[in-house]
C-alpha cells in the first residue's frame, strides 16, 4: 500500500497448490486450493502466482541448473513434522509409484464438474429435470477421456480408460 502496489506476486507452485487442495480436503472439509490469481482477502490488491503450473521438481532442477542457492521456508509449513509435508511426502510417494499422477491431480482442479459434486452452491439439485437430451456434462466415469498435461516440453495428451 504504501508504495502504491496492487499486485502480490508469490512463489507458490503446482505442488504447493496440491498440497493446498488435500490440507483443505483432509483438515477443513472443502474442495478449495490456491488458484493461480485472485484478489486479496481485503480487497485492495491482486495475488498473482506465476509458478501455479510448475512442478517443484522442475523449480528444483532449473535452480540446480542456474545455481541458484535454495532457501528453506519456515513461513509455508515446511518445518518437520507439521501436516503440509506429510502431505507433501504423501503426494512424492504417489509420483514415485504412478508416475504421471500429480498432473492428472493437477489437471483435475481445472476440469470440475459441479453436477457431480454435493454442493447446491455450485449446482440445483433440487431444480433438477429431465430434459430428453444428453447431458454434456454426463456420467462419462468409465468412457476413455483424452485430454492435455501441460510439462516443460510441450503439451502432452493422456487417454485414460
């Protein structure tokens, strides 16, 4: 405020905002993550994170890369044993085991369906009707679905069946 900034930009990155979203899920009870921009709790500024769609193993090898010297943060819950790095272990297992799956996660949270949720925020249950034609959200659970992954290399389509 004082010099007259309306933009805060922060370093959070795609693993972050996972971790985010499953603190959220497992500890507050709410789909809810960090989105790449929003406006300020206050009103008064934009938060920008411009690494949203980069994986820290990524950030780990470009700043090994660059020599640039890494700086632990206590500020963001990386201290030991706190719940967002048992999170964060949780997350680096599941990529050790299926490689691939924090970008399908990640892609998950910018494909939501609010039909298939519970929230009546978010969709009218209540209102809901039958109309005789196909619902383009429809129940597709089990038909393959292709679609693309961002990575440092390009694009990248994924067929899931």
């Amino acid at each position: 405020d004082e010099i007259g900034a309306t933009k805060i930009a922060l370093g959070h990155h795609r693993d972050d905002i996972l971790q985010t979203f499953f603190l959220n899920m497992f500890f507050a009870g709410k789909l809810k993550s960090m989105p790449p921009k929003l406006v300020s709790d206050a009103g008064h500024h934009i938060v920008i994170r411009p690494l949203a769609f980069v994986a820290e193993r990524d950030l780990e090898r470009w700043a090994a890369h660059r020599a640039f010297p890494i700086i632990p943060c206590t500020l963001c819950g990386s201290q030991d044993g706190l719940q967002r790095q048992q999170v964060g272990n949780m997350l680096r297992e599941w990529e050790k085991k299926h490689p691939g799956r924090l970008d399908i996660m990640f892609n998950s949270l910018q494909h939501v369906a609010p039909s298939h949720l519970l929230d009546h925020s978010l969709f009218d249950f209540q209102g809901l009707k039958t109309t005789g034609l196909p619902d383009p959200e429809g129940d597709t659970a089990f038909d393959p679905e292709s679609f693309a992954l961002p990575s440092l290399g390009g694009i990248q389509t994924v067929t899931l069946r």
